[in-house]
C-alpha cells in the first residue's frame, strides 16, 4: 500500500482524473486528489491552460505545497500534465518522498535548482509524440533519477483521461496496468534501504 498525492491537469480535477485516483484506491492505496482550480473544470485544454496563467505558476506551486503539509512525507507524489509539475516539485524538495509518478509531463531536474533524490524512484508515462512533453527532457530526467520512461504510441496528451478529447481506452488500460505493477514494488523494500 502506498499513499499517494495526485495533482490533475489543466483542464481540472475532472471525473477522469477522480476515477483513475478510484482505481487506484481500489488497488489499495490511499489517494489524495486536491483541486488546486478551486472546483472550476474546463471543456478543453486550452481553456484550462488560460485559467493556469491567471492563476500563475508560483501560486500553484503554493498550493501544492499546501496541499501536502499536512500529509505524511512518505509519499507517492503524482500528477498528469500540469500536475507533474507540482509532483516533480514536491519529490524533490520534500524529504522522504517514496516516489514520483509523471503522467504526460515533466520538467528538467534544474528547474528545481537541486538534483533528483537519488533514494526516490521515479517513473514517466508519455506517448511517443505528445506535443507537450519533451521527450529529450524526459529521457534526461529519467537517466538522472536512474527511473523508468514508458512510451506509448501516437500523439494523444490527456490520453488517460476518459473527459478529454484525446482519451485512447487501449493506451490508458495500458497505463493503469503499468502503474499498478510499479506502486506495487513501491511497496517493498525503499531504494537504499540496507537488508536487515
């Protein structure tokens, strides 16, 4: 079991979002899905990224930030495209992170200002071609971090996300099944434990 902080995308914390945290509880994890939107929910993505920037970044990266201090600091910190980044954040400036989950999206380590903790696994979910991510970015991150990349095929951007236009059941089900085995081996032994 691990517990988890799931941040959502840039159209919200949609009921696409709310429903992979449900299978991900259903698996046996505890999952917190805060609403740094504060409830709004956009249609498209370009809408959604328009509030972001009313919003700004510094000021969402307070809010994550908030939304985990009160939370234990042995967590899986997780997020879909605009919620990598506040995941990205935590897991590498929050001591004791378990681990890190970036679903269509992730930023250069630098950004930061520290490197990547070299106790916390990390794992990135991209497709082949999304639009958004850098795959340069994310194959460095992941080199890094001593991580895992998993691609999929094609373009799609929110392509777990079953409210979003790019939604591909085939590569979510995919998805699912790949962050459940890796949560799993989260639950064993952390990374540079000694054996006892």
């Amino acid at each position: 079991m691990n517990e988890i902080l799931l941040f959502h995308h840039g159209q919200g914390l949609t009921d696409g979002v709310l429903a992979f945290a449900e299978t991900l509880r259903t698996a046996g994890h505890v999952v917190h899905t805060p609403d740094f939107y504060d409830g709004n929910v956009f249609a498209t993505l370009d809408e959604g990224v328009a509030y972001r920037d009313e919003i700004g970044i510094p000021e969402l990266a307070n809010r994550a930030v908030a939304a985990a201090q009160s939370l234990p600091t042995d967590l899986v910190y997780a997020g879909f495209s605009l919620g990598t980044g506040p995941a990205q954040l935590l897991a590498q400036t929050r001591p004791g992170a378990r681990g890190a989950l970036l679903m269509s999206g992730c930023l250069p380590a630098a950004v930061f200002e520290t490197p990547w903790p070299a106790e916390v696994p990390l794992t990135v979910h991209t497709t082949e071609r999304d639009p958004w991510v850098d795959l340069a970015v994310a194959e460095g991150l992941v080199a890094e971090a001593n991580g895992s990349l998993v691609r999929y095929p094609g373009a799609a951007h929110l392509f777990a996300d079953p409210t979003s236009a790019d939604h591909d059941a085939a590569l979510a089900a995919r998805l699912e099944t790949s962050v459940l085995g890796w949560l799993d081996e989260l639950s064993g032994p952390r990374r540079g434990a000694s054996a006892a």
